[in-house]
C-alpha cells in the first residue's frame, strides 16, 4: 500500500511525525512524505503580514495537491491540518484517496476547532489522539471517528546504561522533562516550584520564561532536549513527574494523554503522573504508572516510592513492558490501517 503521510518536521528534535512514518515503513508499506510547515517566509513575517500567511498556506496546500497528483497514494494521512485547507482534503478525496485525518493536538480555541473541522467534513475518517477531540467531533454528528492516542518508539525510547560523566550530568532524584514556560504551563510551573525542596532536576524550553526570583531556577539542568538525552534523564531518575496541558482559562477540554507518559514509560522510569483523564482508559494507577491530585498528595507520594524501592521499581518494570506490548506506533498504525480496510 502506498501511504502519503502530511505532518511537521521539527529541525531540532523527533515528534510524532517521525515517529509515525518509521512505524508505516515498518509495517512494510510504501511512504511518501510531506512537511506541511515547510513555509518559505518565517513566522515572524507571516504573524504581521496575513497576505503573505495566506500565500504561504496556499503554495503548501498546492504542493500537496501536486505530490497527491504525481504518487497516487492509496491513503493520505494529515496530521493536525491545521495548515490544510478544507478543499485541499476534498480535491484529494476526489481523486479517491482515502483522506485521514488524526487530531494529534488539543483544540486551543473554539476557533482552531472550527477551522479543523471544516477539513473534517472533507475526510474519510478520523482519528483523535485525546477523548477531548473525539467527543467535539461526535457531537457534531460526525461518525467515522476513532480514538488513536499517542505512543512510544522502542527504538528511541528504551532504558540506557550511564556512564560516570552521563550519571553527573543527569542524575536527579525527582526529574522533569517538557516545557516551563509560565505563560504557557502555569499550573504546571506552580506544582514544580512547590517540590524544589527536593532533589529536583528540571530540562526543557521556557526556562527563560521564568522570573528571576523562582525556586526552579536552581533546578534548571538543560533546555530541549533530544532522544538520546531523554533516556539518560529517565534512566537515571528515580521518580518521573510528567504533568498536562490545561487551557489558560478552561475554555476548551484537553484530555489527551501526553506522549511524554509514554516516552518515560518506554524508558523504564518510574511515572508519577497528574490525574488526566484519558491516563484511566490506556493505563492502570499503581500498576503501570502513579497518579496525584495536587501537590499534596504528589509531595507524599514522591517521598513515599524514595523510599520503598522495591515496589517503585516493579512498577517502572510493569510500565515500561506495557507499553512496549500495547503502545507501540506501530500498533497504532496497524490500528488505523485495520479500520480504514474494514470499513471501506
């Protein structure tokens, strides 16, 4: 089968684009691939100008129609799309290609949503990375949606042996990896700030971003990071803390489950975890990974699995073989070629 799959290419660091594309060639079918952010003016220009933001979408969304065009794909895969306009996703389906589209982001606004969702119309299926997405869709009467949450890569996220300069570069007790920008992740900034009594190690973007007088800026040991230094930041740590997006004022839901749970699962680190919704559908609390509350209960757990290390590290042992077993981007594109076979 040949498969066009339409997503981002970060320069500094793999995402679920990536991740997605060596899961379909895995599984042994034919890929074609599309950078939908690859605009020729920088969004700083494109912010200013909206002649020159709607200029560049338009010569993307041609470019894809013109790959569309040449490689005849079976199926056309567009992920986020928010940069794919509405009749782009129709003109591919009228070529009959099976046009998918996979909501791999929370909607920020009801705007963003309203803007996807006109593609929607235009698309064979759907699949949602978070229930948040599934349901705004479903109530729309919309039925050829499916649920496809994130993943891990066995390949990119697996446990790793220090070395003596790797363990005093990213030994921590407690470690956190992902955004920290206040502006963005308030919620999250406020719990970190409130564990820093801790042997707190903290790496990601946004770091910048926090005041002066923050007890994090202590803890900051490395911006973004890449999957190399992920595994030793999660092999060495002997509690994970991951954490979610919430919109600044809760005027959209996001559910999702990080890939960031999975990343660190995968990893075989020991996982303490908000309370997201969709965590109780894929994973077992205790069992695969710890969940918290507040800060209260988190302080109180963190210093609880400190010091009980056999059940910590049963833990990390049942997540990591989980994940591997169950959470695999190649047992969500399977997944999604199944349906997609099934139902045509």
């Amino acid at each position: 089968m040949k498969i066009l799959f339409s997503g981002y290419h970060n320069p500094n660091f793999f995402t679920i684009t990536e991740y997605m594309e060596g899961a379909i060639r895995k599984s042994g079918h034919e890929l074609i691939v599309f950078d939908d952010r690859k605009f020729i003016f920088p969004g700083r220009l494109r912010e200013k100008l909206d002649f020159l933001q709607s200029w560049d979408i338009e010569r993307l969304n041609l470019k894809l129609l013109s790959l569309v065009k040449k490689h005849k794909p079976d199926i056309c895969i567009l992920a986020g799309a928010n940069r794919i306009l509405p009749q782009t996703a129709g003109k591919i389906r009228q070529q009959g290609v099976k046009t998918v589209m996979w909501i791999s982001d929370p909607p920020k606004s009801q705007a963003y949503f309203e803007d996807i969702y006109r593609v929607i119309c235009n698309c064979d299926f759907v699949f949602a990375g978070g229930s948040e997405s599934f349901e705004l869709v479903s109530e729309r009467g919309y039925k050829n949606i499916y649920m496809l949450p994130f993943a891990c890569d066995p390949q990119q996220h697996m446990p790793v042996e220090l070395t003596e300069k790797d363990k005093k570069s990213y030994v921590a007790e407690v470690a956190f990896m992902g955004t920290v920008d206040p502006g963005i992740y308030p919620d999250r900034v406020k719990i970190l700030e409130q564990i820093c009594d801790f042997d707190l190690g903290v790496w990601g973007p946004g770091t910048e971003q926090l005041s002066k007088g923050s007890p994090l800026q202590n803890h900051i040991r490395g911006g973004q990071a890449k999957p190399e230094v992920w595994r030793k930041i999660y092999s060495a740590a002997k509690v994970v803390i991951a954490t979610h997006y919430r919109h600044p004022k809760d005027e959209m839901p996001c559910y999702q489950v990080s890939p960031r749970v999975y990343e660190a699962l995968a990893c075989g680190a020991f996982l303490i975890t908000d309370r997201q919704k969709d965590i109780f559908s894929l994973f077992k609390d205790k069992i695969h990974l710890v969940t918290f509350n507040d800060v209260t209960e988190l302080r109180a757990l963190i210093r609880y699995y400190l010091e009980n290390e056999d059940q910590r590290k049963e833990i990390a042992i049942q997540g990591r073989d989980f994940v591997i077993n169950n959470h695999t981007y190649l047992h969500r594109i399977n997944y999604m070629l199944d349906i997609i076979s099934r139902r045509t």
